[in-house]
C-alpha cells in the first residue's frame, strides 16, 4: 500500500496498486458493533473500536510493544523436529506450516520477549492467534519452558498471555503431551519464587484452557474475551440444556470467581506494572532458592482435593 493508501481515507473506492489488486484491509468492521472502522484508526487505539469499545484481536508483535518498556529483546526459541507424524489432511502439515510462516511475525504460534514493565523484570510470552490459530505444539510447549527458564535466570515475573483453539491436531499425542510440559514450566516459575501471571484474550479455549491458562497466580481477562474448554454449542448439545447469557465470556467467568479481573487493554500495562512491583520485593525472590518452600509447593501441587499430606518432621 502506498502513503495515500495508508493515511487518507478512501471515501468510495480505493485506486488499485501497481500490482493491479485492490487492498483489502484498508476497513475493518467491528464484530461487536458492525461499524466500520480505518485501519489505521484501529492501530492507533491498539485495535479497539472507537464506536463501541470492542476489542479485535491484536497481533503479537503489538502486544510485546504494548506491555514492555521500550528496548525490549526477544527470546530466540529452540528449534524442533518439524511435522515429527507425517501427517497430512487435505494438505501436507509442512506446507501449512509454510503458509502459516509465510503471513507471521515468527515460525511458530508462540512470542517471547523479555525486558521491563515499568522498569520491573517480566517476561512475557503472547500467543499468536494468527499461526494457525494459536494452536499448541511441540514448538510452543518448548517455548514456555524457555521462557520460564529465562524468567528464574533474570528473576523476572513470568506473563503469559494465550490465545488459542487448543492443542494442535496435526501433531496428535505430541501436542497433547504439552499440557503437562507447560505445567512444568509454570512449577520452574513458584519453584523460584517469582509471580506467574495470565492474561487471557479472545479466544482461549482447547487445551490451553486445561492446563497453563488456568494456573495463574493471577489471572487476568480482556473485556469479552472467549474463555472455555469446549464450544457453547457442543455444551449445550450435550447436556441438553440452554446456557446462560454471556457463558463463557470474561464478564461471565470474573462473576463467578474464576477470573480475578478483567482489564481494559488500554489499562493492562499498567495493571501489570503495579502487580508485579508488589509482588516482586527484593527479599522474596532472593530467597527463590529455599528448598522447604519448594518441597511445600511441590507437595500442595501433587495433592488432590480432598486428600492431606501427614506433617514432615
């Protein structure tokens, strides 16, 4: 797109680029209200319609520099084996992941980038709805356990913030096998005394709900942000039974206890900044070393409900 294409606003039609294709991003419509809204207008309110306050989807890339302090670096995450089952449906996985690549900021679903949120350590790890939505690998499981290893090596609060389908079913038991992994990596983080906080956007569902999403020490939610296991269809198709309004939305879950705030974009810094400068006093994490207090993790998290542990001596 040309300079006129991206600052003056085309009032009936857009002239055709030098390639002879029409752009075809220059308006978006707002899925709250149907408005129609300039690109450009939607970069500068961090993708919020101005009409109606909703917020679409924002990308990865603008949420690390939307949360971190200026001259942040990113994570460069480990490579690994590429479509380890062979599989293919109508196409080849290797050439999905291709095309996923092709139109993404990195190779993968999964950001990590590490700095300061208001001149506190925090690392933040965002998804990238737009990489196959968001769905979770064996890339992505690798990529929290980096960025939790990153968050004990420069005792910084970990900030993961999902927005996925779930798992990823190209890559079978291999996906699922993330679940734990990404636990593990949440366990590295208490291990050390750090804060370990969620920031669920639209959507979060899948099993990236079952597992990380849902073990914050604080957990966070955009304003109508998606957040379940299954889709409210196949709820009701299966019990039988007609849903609440607004079930499974932030506003919904934040009543009912399972969200602990939900946090206007345009406030989420901020937010963040205050949380973590509390929870991040010098003593506590110069302590993150003491083996009873991980032992008495360890032991809490083992534990099922209902279930107690005898008193070690």
């Amino acid at each position: 797109m040309s300079w006129l294409t991206n600052f003056v606003r085309p009032k009936v039609q857009v002239s055709s680029d030098r390639s002879g294709e029409t752009p075809d991003n220059l308006w978006l419509k707002c899925n709250g209200c149907g408005a129609m809204s300039f690109h450009r207008e939607l970069e500068s309110n961090h993708q919020i319609c101005k009409d109606c306050d909703y917020h679409l989807r924002l990308s990865a890339v603008a949420r690390l520099n939307l949360l971190l302090d200026k001259g942040y670096k990113r994570l460069k995450l480990p490579a690994v084996v590429v479509d380890p089952l062979k599989f293919r449906d109508r196409k080849k996985y290797t050439e999905r992941l291709k095309d996923a690549q092709a139109n993404s900021a990195d190779t993968d679903a999964l950001l990590v980038g590490y700095g300061t949120i208001h001149n506190v350590n925090a690392v933040v790890a965002v998804f990238d709805f737009d990489f196959m939505a968001g769905s979770m690998g064996v890339a992505v499981g690798e990529g929290l356990l980096h960025a939790a290893a990153k968050a004990v090596e420069t005792g910084s609060a970990l900030i993961v913030i999902p927005a996925s389908g779930g798992a990823r079913m190209q890559e079978g038991i291999l996906s699922l096998m993330q679940m734990p992994r990404s636990t593990v990596a949440v366990a590295m983080v208490r291990e050390a005394k750090l804060p370990y906080i969620v920031v669920l956007t639209d959507p979060t569902t899948g099993g990236v709900s079952a597992s990380f999403a849902m073990l914050g020490d604080i957990t966070l939610a955009e304003p109508g942000a998606t957040v379940g296991f299954a889709g409210a269809r196949v709820i009701e198709e299966t019990i039988r039974e007609k849903l609440p309004e607004g079930f499974q939305k932030a506003e919904y879950l934040l009543q009912h206890g399972i969200v602990d705030a939900v946090v206007h974009r345009h406030e989420l810094k901020d937010r963040l900044g205050e949380m973590i400068s509390l929870l991040m006093i010098p003593d506590r994490v110069s302590n993150r070393g003491d083996r009873g207090a991980i032992a008495q993790n360890q032991s809490s998290q083992s534990s099922l409900p209902g279930q107690s542990h005898a008193a070690t001596p």
